[in-house]
C-alpha cells in the first residue's frame, strides 16, 4: 500500500484562497439538519436500547427493507436476505475483494476508474487489466478482447469492476445498448461484474438507465454495491452490497471478522430517515444543486479553456475529466496551479499503468458556482501559460 503522490498537494489545496476542484465530497450543508437532528434524537430516546447495542454483521433487517425499495427506483427486484450492509460501500468493496481475490489475480477494471478501487485491490497484491471507455462507456469488443487476452495468458479474471452510471473520475455513462452486451461478454467469460453504483440518483438530465444488475440475466452474474453517502450523508457510512446468496454468506463471514457488527446507531438512523421523511424530495433538492454547479463548470470551460482542451459532459454524478492539449502533463502541472489557487486531480491517479498524464479530474460538487467559475477561469490561464512555455 503506498500513500498517493499528490496527498502532500491537496493539505495546500484546503486553503481558503484555494478553490479546489479535487475533492469529491458531497455537499451535506443542503441537508435539513434539525430533521436529521430530531430523526437521530428520537432513535436514541425510543430505541435507544437496540440502537447503542452490538448488531449484526449482515445488517438490521428493516434497513434491509428499505434499501431494497431504493434499488428498485434503478429497476433491481431484490429480496431483503441479499443485502449486506456495509460501513460505506467502500467497505463492500474491500470484502468482495477480500473473499476473492488471492495474490497475482487480475481485476479488470476501466480505464479511468475509481482511484480507491484501484488501491483496495492493490491491498489484496491484484493486478489490474484496463478496457478503454468512450463517450458512452467501456467498449463492449474492447473489454471482449481483454478478457480474452487474459484467459489465453492464463490470468483468466475473477472480477470486472465497473463504476457505469455518471462514472468516476470520467463522469460517463454506460449506454443502454451496451448494457446487456458488457453483460453478455462478462457471462460469456465466466467473470463476475461488480457493479458500483453511488450515483446512479443524482441525474441531471436524459433518460434514466437500469442499473446492469437490473437486467443480468442471472442473479448470480452480478455483485451491486450502493451508498447513502450521496443521496444522504457519507458521514453516516452506510452502504450496501447486493450478493447471490453464496456470496452474501461469505461477505457476512468477512464483515463479521472485520467489525463483529455494523453500526445499529447509524443504520437505524437512515432506517428511520427513509421512513419517515420525504427522503426522494430531498434527492431532488440534491440534484438541481449539483445540476446548477455542473452547469456553472460546463459553461466556465467553454468560456475560459483554451484551444486544443477537451472534456466530458457528464449527465449526472460528480465529475468531469478534461484532458490537456498534446504534450502537457497534468501531474507536473499542479503545482503551478495551486499557486494560482486553483487545484484538480492529475488523471495518473485513477489508472493502475502509468497512463493519464495528459488528464484531469475536476470535480463540481462542492463550491459553489460562482467559485467554480473563478477555479475553471484560473485553471484556464494556467494551461494557456503552460501551452506558451
Ligand atoms: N465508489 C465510488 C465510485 C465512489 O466515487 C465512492 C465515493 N467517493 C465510493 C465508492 C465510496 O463511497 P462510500 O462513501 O459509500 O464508501
């Protein structure tokens, strides 16, 4: 495990004079905070004893229930007894990867992905193959031919993880007609999908899509992980891992050996929430705040960028990815940056091979527009003066 390269830049990048467009945490001042207050406060007076005890590993049962009618807002039919909650979905992810994978494995993943995906299963000492993405996600041919590749160098892959919904870091979305396809290949290769779906509510424009565990033709073809941390608050760290039942017993197995049990307090917490507060309203308050801030980035990179910088336009999610003119390199690029008090996420980080360099990652969750517009307008300046140098 190593500690990444660009830690040491983002303690500068929380300065105030800084406007960060690296970080993606969700803005929680938008929820109601006296709701949460009283939500929380009547748990402990009412269930105070079930609610400050030990739990289960698998998770409280009513919570169970009410993630299921979450999943089914992306078209999942799922049964209670499937689901495994989790301390965030990172924790899913890190027990999936510890019941299955063993040292020298390989993971495929995409490329870009989810930069703590990379470094849970670099945990485990996996290697990780990449399938390239366009604009409507991972090519379906591409992954084809990797997972073929891999299997005729004997590396045959347990996992093919995917992050298809308003992806991170690339902000893209895996389109509905290579859906069934990704799954048709993954099927076909006997390789398990783990589908990582924190965003999959916060859509900001265009037709919904099922998530891919919505349409596997076999319930077993797919291992679905969720989050509160988005539609809710990450600081609660509730997650969810939706498992065939083999799986679901193993990941209970691990869950219980690394934390005894979940946190009854937290999950009963958000049990309580969506029971009782008009939590979809609330989703809906979220997303036309990030629509706006997306919106604000969108426009600000038309406006300040210069010739020659490309970048996505993500229909939901946290995220754009914009890659540089040839020849410069965002990595030795943000340092300059942060002294023009603008920061972002070199792309090098979200691949497991070295690539990247001439990418970013700039997030529009946080500040708000107008500080958005002041970051994209100095990043502007600082690539217009790199591309002079
Ligand atoms: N997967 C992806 C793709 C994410 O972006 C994040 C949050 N940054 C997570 C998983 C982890 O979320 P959680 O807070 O539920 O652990």
């Amino acid at each position: 495990m190593i500690a990444s390269e660009v830690r040491a830049l983002f303690a500068v990048a929380a300065r105030p004079e800084v406007v960060s467009l690296a970080g993606g945490m969700p803005n929680v001042s938008a929820l109601p905070l006296e709701t949460v207050s009283a939500v929380t406060a009547d748990l402990v007076l009412r269930e105070g004893a079930v609610a400050l005890q030990y739990g289960s590993a698998q998770g409280v049962a009513s919570l169970r229930e009410s993630i299921c009618d979450v999943m089914a807002l992306e078209g999942i039919a799922a049964r209670p007894d499937d689901v495994v909650v989790t301390s965030g979905s990172q924790q899913a992810l890190d027990l999936v990867a510890r019941i299955f994978l063993d040292p020298g494995d390989t993971v495929v993943t995409e490329a870009p992905t989810y930069v703590t995906a990379i470094n849970t299963f670099a945990a485990y000492q996996a290697r990780i193959a990449h399938v390239p993405m366009d604009g409507e996600g991972v090519i379906p041919e591409a992954l084809s031919a990797v997972l073929a590749r891999l299997r005729a160098e004997g590396r045959a892959p347990k996992l093919f993880y995917t992050v298809p919904t308003f992806q991170n870091p690339a902000g893209v979305t895996l389109s509905a007609a290579r859906r069934p396809r990704v799954l048709d290949v993954c099927r076909r290769a006997g390789v398990l999908v783990l589908e990582d779906n924190p965003y999959g509510l916060l859509r900001y424009d265009g037709e919904p899509v099922r998530a891919l565990r919505a349409d596997a033709a076999r319930g077993h073809d797919v291992v679905y992980l969720g989050s509160f941390s988005k539609t809710f608050a990450p600081g609660l760290r509730v997650g969810w891992a939706l498992a065939p039942a083999a799986v679901r017993d193993k990941l209970v197995l691990a869950a219980e050996s690394a934390i005894l049990s979940q946190s009854p307090f937290t999950q009963l917490a958000v049990d309580r929430y969506l029971r009782t507060q008009p939590w979809q309203d609330q989703i809906k308050a979220f997303r036309e705040m990030y629509r706006e801030r997306r919106d604000a980035m969108l426009d600000a990179l038309a406006a300040y960028m210069p010739l020659g910088v490309t970048w996505t336009a993500p229909a939901g999610g946290f995220f754009v990815w914009a890659t540089l003119p040839e020849g410069l390199d965002a990595k030795a690029m943000l340092p300059r940056a942060v002294a023009a008090r603008v920061a972002y996420v070199p792309g090098t980080g979200f691949f497991a091979d070295g690539g990247g360099r001439a990418h970013m990652r700039l997030s529009f969750c946080y500040p708000p527009p107008e500080r958005i517009r002041e970051g994209v307008r100095r990043l502007g300046d600082v690539i217009a003066e790199e591309t002079r140098l």
